[in-house]
C-alpha cells in the first residue's frame, strides 16, 4: 500500500522545499486535540490547552474534525489556487488571503473531506451541486455529533459566513498561542527546506527524499515519488489547472504522521515531519504486514515463546511442541522472512532464536504504521 505522485519530465527547479504557517497551525491544532499521538508534546498540549479562553475552546471543539481524524486540505491553499504557483504564504495572513481565493465549491468539498474519503484520489460530485452527495456529507456529519452536523449544515447553506467564521478562528489560535510558536518554529522549518533545496541542486532528487523520510522513495527510473503509507493513492505533479510541480513542507509538530496532498486537480503536497524522535527507521508496509501475520498462527507464537529465552535447533523446538520437524521448519521460515528470528550456526546444528528487540518495537512500528 502506498501513494504515488508522477514526476514524469517534471523539471527539479518545480519541486520545492517551503515552510508553511497555515500548515503548521493545522498541526498544532491536531496535537491539541490528539495528544496521544505525540507524547512529546503532551506537556505543551496540556499547557495551551488549559490557557485557552473558553469561548476559543468551544469553537475548537465545533471545527475538530478539520484537523483532528483528517488533515483537511484547506490548510495548504497554495495548493489548490487555479492558476497558482503553488507558492506557500510566509505569513499566516498571507495564507488565510490564499484561503479567501478558494471558490466557494473547493472550501465546501475539501472541509467535508469526511464525506467523501472514498474518492478522495479520483474526485466526485461536490456536496454543493449534488443532491446525493449533499445527503451523504449530512448523514456522515450526523454520525460524527450534533457539532459536526451543525457545522456541515451551516457550511452548505452559507459558505460565505462559515469561511469568515473559519478565518477568525484560525486568527484568534494566531493570538492566543501560535504567533510564538511560528516566532520560534519558523527559522528551523526554513533551515530544513534550504537544506533540503541544497541537496537537491547537489545531490539529486533520491538523496533529497532520503533526507525527508526513509518511507520515501524514488522509482521507476526517477519517474514515480512513492510514499510507504498505509493508504492507496495516485496523483500527477504535472497538473493542468496550475504550473506543474511538487511541494515539501516540513513540521515540528508532524512525527510520527506523514502526509500527502492529492486531491485531484491540486499541487501535489508532502507534509514531513523533522526533528523526529531519534527511533530506527519505520518498518515498511510491507513488513509490519508480514510480522502481524507471522504472529498470527497459535504455533508460531508457541515457537516464539520457546526461543524468546534461548536458542533453540529445529529437533528441540519439535520435541518440545510435539509436531514433525519439517513442520516446525516451515513456520520458522515464516519468522525468519518478518525478520522475527535470528540464526546462528553451530558445526552441523542451526539455532534460532527470537529477536526479541524486533518484537518489543512492533507496537510502535504498528502505531507509527497506522498514523503515518
């Protein structure tokens, strides 16, 4: 599983590493209301929190789901201007103007982006224009709470009022606690994309998204940006409704979440986080998949239990399970390929033994797997 952008013939001047207020905020928001997410953070959280005057919590609370289960669109504009260059502001007032010169159809469609997930990498009817799909975005709030439908109705039946709403809200967030943290985030967030920029002029482009992340990669001969997300997804740097090109933007405030813009028709975006905790690279997809299922069998987990203390040769490991030796071959093989036991030769004896490090990570490689 994973999502890819197309780079085919995409010039390297037209990717770009750029810091993004709006984009920032969007996230400071979202460890506001998921702390557990970042324990990092759980003591800045708690602080700004319990700071906050009533009557901005309550209006946090009402707008949540822009921020808290998905990263709405909305707060990387620069990405879906018509016509654009897919520049982000350098201030917050700059990117809450680009917000204000989304037509009324995208803020509508990318704030409901809960309704409408399913399509999300192929487009639909918007909620504006469509009976159905209005219906739809309706019941899916309803589901969500009394505060999520109130706002989808508002937000359906006067755009116009919602956005001005939006804007002040994400103003008086600006002059209750993240004015100071963009003052102090900001120089960090811009040295990270020069960085970044250098390596690219320098380097390439591989060398550049070895630097952003590890679950990134380039493929099919520099042609395919390929993003290891529990997720499936597709889009095209190379995008008819504005000039091509590609933007990374980097976080403080994104570990372990990595995200990826591309809602048809917008500026491909990689949200990324830096100075991450300094953990192992993340497992890929592929081998947190693997290692789940190998754990899966009531045999294999007996085997782990046998080996978790000692090694072990396969004749042992059937006398003491009680089941044929080439049996107990196959499900160590399983083991073996999730990187689950390790090997070790004895003259004509072969030992196994569990790894037990590589198990006690696998709760955080799952967590950090599902919230990539």
């Amino acid at each position: 599983m994973s999502v890819s952008i197309d780079i085919t013939r995409l010039p390297p001047e037209r990717i770009v590493f750029e810091a993004s207020p709006l984009a920032e905020l969007c996230l400071a928001l979202h460890v506001l209301s998921e702390p557990g997410h970042h324990p990092g953070l759980a003591g800045w959280a708690t602080a700004t929190t319990s700071a906050l005057r009533q009557d901005l919590a309550e209006r946090l609370r009402e707008a949540d789901f822009l921020w808290r289960h998905t990263f709405s669109d909305l707060f990387m504009p620069f990405a879906g201007l018509r016509g654009g260059d897919g520049r982000t502001g350098r201030t917050l007032a700059e990117e809450l103007d680009q917000l204000d010169r989304l037509d009324d159809e995208q803020f509508v469609t990318t704030a409901l982006e809960f309704a409408c997930l399913s399509s999300y990498s192929t487009g639909g009817p918007s909620p504006v224009s469509d009976p159905a799909t209005r219906a739809r975005a309706l019941e899916l709030a309803a589901a969500r709470g009394p505060r999520q439908l109130d706002f989808a109705g508002r937000l359906l039946k006067d755009p116009a009022a919602v956005r001005a709403w939006v804007r002040r809200l994400l103003e008086d967030c600006d002059d209750a606690f993240f004015a100071d943290i963009w003052r102090e985030a900001e120089p960090t967030l811009a040295a990270d994309a020069r960085h970044k920029t250098e390596l690219l002029r320098r380097k390439g482009l591989d060398e550049a998204l070895a630097a952003v992340s590890p679950a990134i990669s380039l493929e099919d001969g520099g042609t395919l940006i390929r993003i290891d997300k529990l997720a499936e997804g597709h889009t095209t740097a190379v995008a008819p409704a504005m000039r091509a090109g590609l933007t990374f933007v980097p976080s403080r405030f994104g570990w372990p979440h990595l995200m990826v813009l591309h809602r048809p028709g917008w500026r491909p975006v990689v949200h990324y986080p830096v100075g991450s905790p300094d953990l192992p690279p993340p497992a890929s997809v592929e081998l947190l998949q693997l290692r789940l299922e190998a754990l899966a069998h009531p045999v294999r987990i007996r085997l782990c239990r046998s080996t978790a203390r000692a090694p072990h040769t396969t004749g042992e490991l059937a006398g003491v399970l009680g089941i044929s030796a080439p049996e107990v071959s196959r499900h160590l093989a399983v083991l073996k390929k999730a990187g689950l036991i390790t090997t070790r030769r004895r003259g004509r004896y072969v030992n196994y033994q569990l790894d037990v490090m590589a198990v006690a990570r696998l709760s955080g490689e799952f967590l950090e797997g599902i919230l990539r």
